[in-house]
C-alpha cells in the first residue's frame, strides 16, 4: 500500500544500511505444526519480495543473514538446521522455556540441529549459534510502555539498567553485552512517541554509564550477534534432541500443547494447500510454456502467499481469532482452485489428453466432478496421478465414488495401462451417497500416472472386492504404531496411553472440545492424563 516516495525511502534507507531486515520470511513461521517444506517456501517467497521489491541486494549484508523468531509456541532443531543451510549465522527466539532446560540461563549456545552430522565443538558448516531472549517478546516494553509515552526517561532508565545487571549477572558463560528485545504486537500503534520515550531512556542510560558500567544503543539481531563473535567465547553445546518442544512454563504451568490440535480443519486444509501449491508449480515449470509462463505463475502466486500466512505461528497452531482463520481460509481456497486449474492445463498438455481435466483437490472429502459424473452414467471415467517427489513411491490410492456404483451386483474395477489393479470399497462415513475405493499404485518419480476407473460386474474376476464394515468387539481396544498405543474400552473411551512393549501405562482421558466458526463446527481433543490437563 505504499505510494511510491515511501517505497523509494525505504529503499534508500536499506541501501544505507539503516533499515535491516531479520528473518525474511513471508511471515513468522509456527515451528511445531508446519511441515519443512512449507517453511522453505515461506523463506522463499519473502527473500524473493525483499530482493525484487526492497532491493535487499544492494544493503551493506547484501543478504538477510539472522533470523529472529520470538513468538512461536517453541522451537524445532528443524527450524535451526533450515536457517543454517539457508545463510543465516544466528538464530534468536523467545519462546525456549523447557523444564530442565539449561538453555534457558545460557547466554548463547552452538545447536547442532541434526543427529546426524558430527559435534564438533565448534561453529561450523553444521552448526547454528542461537540466543533465547529470557525476557519474553513482550517486556520490559509491556511494563514501560506508559512511561515511554509519558517522557519519564528516568523510569525507563531504572529498569532497563536493573534488567541488563540481572541479565549479565545470571547468563552462562558471562559477556560483556546484552541485548533486550523492545516491542509488542499488542501496542504498536504509538510508534513514533515510543521511539521518542526510548530516545529518552537511553540517554538517561548512558548520563549513568560512569557510575553503572551499563551502556545502551540501539541494535539489531546481526549486530548482536557480531558482538559475541567478537568477544570470542567458548560457546556451550546444544545437542540436536535438545527440540524445544513441548514448551513448558512461560506463562503456563502445564505444558502448551493444544496448538497441535486446534482447528482441525484449518490444519487438515494447509495440508492439502501445500501438497496442490507443489505439484501445481512442478507441472507448471514442466510444460515449459513460455508464451502462458507468466500469466499461469501469477495464478499460483495467490497461494503461494496464502501459505505464507497460514504457516504463520499466530495461524496454523489455531490460537488467532476466528475472523482472521476464516480470513486466511478463503485465501487458501481461492488460491488452490487458481493453482488447480494451472495444474489441469498443465496435466492436459503434459499427458497429450486434450481439454477437459478437471482438478480433484480433496478425493477423499467430497465426490470428485468428473468422476462422480461418468460413473453414474455408467462410463468409464480416466485418474490421473502426479507424484511431486523425486523418489519412487508404492502408494494407496483413495478416493470417493458414487454409491450407485455398487447396488445390484454392480461394483467398479481399476486398470492401468498394464493390467487390472487389486482395489477395494468400503463404505463412507464421511459424505452420504459415496463409497471410498482404494488401490494400490506404483508412482515413478516426477511421473504422471493415468488409471482408468469402468463400471463393471460383481461377476468380473477384476471387479473390486466390497468390503463391509464390522463393529469393533472386546473389552480393550489397542490402536497405535511405533512407540505409543492408545487404549479404549468397548464404548470407545479412552482409557490409557501406554508403550508398545507395555511397560508403561499412562491413565487418561479425552474428550471433544467444539466450537462454532463461519462456516461449520471445529473440533479439537483435548487429552488429560492423572487428572490434568494436557
């Protein structure tokens, strides 16, 4: 929205080396609930505007080189290793609060993010030096905010002296410079009275330097960062299990864990928009059709920056108000039925099928169009299959036909362009009027696999076997893979979280939690376990 004098004086500003940028990303990405990928294109889609539209080039760093993540709900080694392999040199965050965490008195620590690549000890290629801001993202600014608008430097002046002693005195190991995180996204409106309170405050810090030994400026993450390189210490060790996550304390006692399950459906739909946003812009770049090139990436582009929002870590972990999920929930769904028609074009000129692709976006949650239309007229109807990944993959295959499909000894049958596939129905208790086949497909790397779907016979020996579902009997109920089982009694309770091997048991319960959005009911779970919550 900026006119173009300001754009301009933005520009210049950054050309100076007076306006730095930290991060890059389109937004703040969440760190628990987002998938890597999804990280990278936020990174991604950010650099890109910092470099076509600020210029970002032209800076004295020439490159966003830190990265500042102070409010998400606590940290992954996933985030530290992608910023490391992205350029960056320091990584601050002020959410690193973990029980038994000796992170949180260390003034700076070396994490090695993956299990994988050797500890040396040092700062190196594997290795990304971080710095938790103890004081939260919000204070001391929250506490001195009044007193910042009300010119009372002296105020200021008294607890940014008494926070920096009692910052230096308890970090490990000891330096000689701190930095103080000064913002809040709840009070952000009195920017320039602010600045002229701080203005202020630091010269009243600085008239005390004699008698204090404490001296303050105005930084940045990267000048921050240079100052303890500089001072040339010995930096502990963070090993790559050391995630900090679940994050515990903070505001709360018990540990934050509802963001991995609220709003459901949100999370559920950024899925699906990530997986339509990478196989659209692959097949796009693949037909390598210079004369739409331009016209069909700007199609893609509304979901690109879509995600961009979505994966922020006010968004995706479901804490944001309602208006603005249902904000960003348009702007995915706007943005994935633009890249699913790309992805049809492209499809269409790739596999030479000619016009009339239509794009199936959710196979699983609602009858598809095209084959909802073919089966029901009785006609064979054509799948086609996009394997985004660079390795060969043996999947199963799912998605939602008409329940016509299987009534009078009718059923259906899959074929590729070899032979019929084994597959298999079963009924939907997600959408009334549907039936859910499933078959089982090898997918080339890159590949475009087409299966064709035809009405058929119970008698066809090719026929897709129909299976009918059964209730569940018995007094205890284990579900579970890997580590953890989930224990249920007959009615469906959730009795115990126990180990594999059953050593450990654990008692709990569960229960739904709902509430209303703007267009349908969310649910989220919310387990406890000896009787508190989780």
């Amino acid at each position: 929205d900026a006119n173009a004098t300001q754009r301009d004086t933005v520009r210049q500003l950054v050309k100076e080396g007076r306006l730095e940028w930290t991060g890059g990303g389109w937004t703040q990405h969440d760190e628990a609930c987002s998938r890597i990928e999804d990280q990278v294109d936020n990174l991604c889609l950010g650099h890109l505007w910092l470099k076509s539209v600020v210029e970002y080039d032209s800076s004295p760093w020439s490159a966003v080189r830190t990265a500042w993540q102070p409010d998400p709900f606590g940290h992954s080694s996933t985030a530290a290793y992608l910023f490391k392999q992205s350029g960056f040199d320091f990584y601050g965050f002020g959410r690193g609060e973990t029980e038994g965490d000796p992170i949180n008195q260390q003034t700076a620590a070396l994490w090695h993010a993956m299990k994988s690549f050797p500890d040396t000890g040092q700062d190196d290629r594997y290795t990304m030096l971080t710095h938790e801001q103890r004081t939260g993202y919000w204070n001391p600014y929250r506490s001195n905010h009044a007193n910042l608008l009300d010119k009372n430097a002296e105020a200021v002046a008294d607890d940014l002296i008494l926070l920096s002693n009692d910052l230096a005195a308890t970090a490990h190991p000891a330096v000689s410079n701190v930095i103080i995180m000064f913002g809040d996204d709840h009070r952000w409106e009195d920017a320039q009275a602010v600045y002229d309170g701080l203005d202020g405050a630091i010269a009243a810090i600085n008239r005390r330097t004699p008698t204090t030994g404490v001296r303050a400026h105005y930084s940045t993450p990267s000048r921050y960062a240079k100052s303890l390189n500089a001072e040339q210490i010995e930096f502990p060790s963070r090993p790559a299990e050391w995630d900090m996550l679940p994050l515990i304390g903070d505001e709360m006692g018990a540990p934050w864990s509802g963001f991995f399950t609220s709003r459901p459906g949100f999370k559920s739909l950024v899925r699906a928009s990530s997986s339509l946003w990478r196989s659209a812009q692959q097949l796009h770049a693949l037909t390598q059709d210079s004369e739409q090139w331009m016209s069909q990436f700007a199609e893609l582009l509304p979901l690109w920056k879509a995600m961009g929002l979505a994966v922020a870590h006010d968004a995706l972990p479901g804490d944001g108000f309602a208006i603005v999920s249902n904000d960003f929930t348009n702007r995915l769904k706007d943005g994935m039925e633009r890249a699913a028609n790309v992805a049809s074009a492209a499809g269409e000129k790739l596999s030479g099928c000619g016009q009339g692709m239509t794009p199936c976006t959710n196979a699983t949650g609602e009858l598809c169009d095209g084959i909802k239309r073919s089966l029901t007229d009785g006609k064979p109807s054509l799948l086609s299959v996009y394997n985004p990944q660079m390795s060969h993959r043996d999947e199963f295959i799912e998605l939602l036909v008409p329940s016509t499909v299987a009534k009078a000894g009718l059923t259906v049958a899959v074929a590729d362009s070899r032979t019929h596939l084994q597959c298999q129905l079963t009924g939907s208790h997600m959408v009334e009027g549907a039936m859910l086949l499933t078959f089982k497909a090898s997918l080339l790397p890159l590949g475009m696999h087409h299966f064709v779907i035809e009405p058929t016979t119970t008698a066809d020996t090719a026929s897709c076997e129909q299976v009918q579902a059964t209730p569940l009997s018995g007094e205890r109920i284990v579900l579970g893979g890997g580590a953890m089982a989930l224990v249920f009694n007959s009615s469906g309770a959730l009795q115990a979280i126990t180990a594999r091997n059953g050593s450990t048991a654990i008692d709990a319960t569960a229960r739904v939690l709902s509430y209303q959005t703007a267009e349908k009911t969310e649910n989220s779970w919310d387990f406890s376990t000896n009787g508190k919550g989780g």
